[in-house]
C-alpha cells in the first residue's frame, strides 16, 4: 500500500504526518519512508536519531518498494498541476494535511481543485495542528468539509510541543518524554486506524 502526504502550504504538519503515519504503519508491518521533498525534512529529523522505519531519497526508491508493506511518501510543498496527477496515480491514498485556518483552508481549495481537474478521487483530508478546548475550529473545520462532502478523517491531530521535541531527537513522538507524548501518538494510531479500515485492513493488536 503507498499512501502520499501533500499539501500546497507549508507549515500544516505534513512532514509529521508522513513520519507518524509511517511510525504507526510499521507496527502493522514493514514500512518505507519516501523522502522526495527537496527540503529533505524527513531525512534530516532521522538523522538526528532513530526511526523504527527507513528513510531513503526519492532517487533510491523504485528497487526498494516491493519488499516493502507499506510505503509512505513525504512530497514537496505546492506541487506543480502535473505532478498531483502523478502522485494520486502513484499511490492508493493521498492524505492532505491542512491547518483550520483561513490560509490554509485557500491552500486546501486549491489543491481540491487541481485534483477535481485530473479526476482524482482517492485522498482524504487530514487536520492538524488543531488549538486546544475551548477553541473550537478544528470542529468547525470539520464540520464544513464534511457538509461539503469532502472525505475527511475523523480524528483531528492536536497541537503539542512534544511534536517538536521529537523532531529534535529524530524520533517519533510515541518515544519522547513528555506528559502528552502519548495522546499525540493515538491521534496518529486513531488515523492510521481509519486509513486502513478504509481498504478494509484490520488493525493489529
């Protein structure tokens, strides 16, 4: 299975996603991470420790992806028009991290829009970042996209310091020491849940 995490703005998670969503995929079986975004942002938060899955460049993948179960690809921001034909033609499921605001959601329509032009139907839209109670524009966010029958996830990723903290150490956040570490790491066990239920994967234990 490759699943493909864009986005045409920066700043909305999109390198955390693809890291946790990989850190989760690979206790359900052995997991790849593509790192084909110029800036290397994957590639460099491993090298600062350990990750429980691989990490390569985009120019080393093709020879690798068949031994793998999953396989998880991090793209560049803001890709050009032709390229989102080619990364939702390439994977089972594009995910699209967006922030609930107002820049990110113009970011996000955009990009809904190119994929409505290529005809492009397997994505779902993931938000992140999402303020604590009793800010409530993660739910209002939500609320609005699935009113507009877009597919959404249902489990919003929180925003938590320890995010950081684990890129600093180049692990995921399951392994870092903080009190919320380990909420931040079911929002990404509760996606990766969805995602696979998706296809119709049972999750194991």
């Amino acid at each position: 299975m490759i699943i493909t995490v864009a986005s045409f703005k920066g700043g909305v998670g999109k390198t955390t996603t693809a890291i946790h969503l990989a850190a989760f995929l690979q206790t359900q079986g052995e997991t790849l991470l593509i790192d084909a975004d110029p800036n290397r942002s994957a590639t460099t938060w491993a090298s600062r420790g350990s990750l429980p899955f691989e990490v390569i460049d985009e120019w080393r993948s093709p020879s690798r992806i068949r031994r793998f179960d999953y396989v998880v690809i991090d793209t560049r921001a803001r890709p050009a028009h032709e390229d989102l034909a080619l990364l939702t033609d390439g994977c089972d499921l594009l995910v699209l991290p967006t922030t609930p605001d107002v820049l990110a959601l113009d970011a996000l329509t955009l990009t809904l829009e190119h994929l409505h032009e290529v005809g492009a139907t397997r994505y779902r839209i993931l938000i992140t970042i999402v303020p604590p109670k009793p800010n409530r524009d993660g739910d209002r966010v939500k609320a609005m996209l699935q009113d507009a029958k877009m597919p959404v996830f249902e489990t919003g990723i929180r925003r938590l310091s320890a995010y950081q903290k684990a890129a600093q150490a180049g692990t995921a956040i399951a392994a870092i020491k903080d009190p919320r570490a380990l909420e931040g790491w079911q929002d990404y066990v509760q996606v990766g849940t969805e995602l696979l239920a998706s296809f119709g994967v049972p999750v194991k234990a």
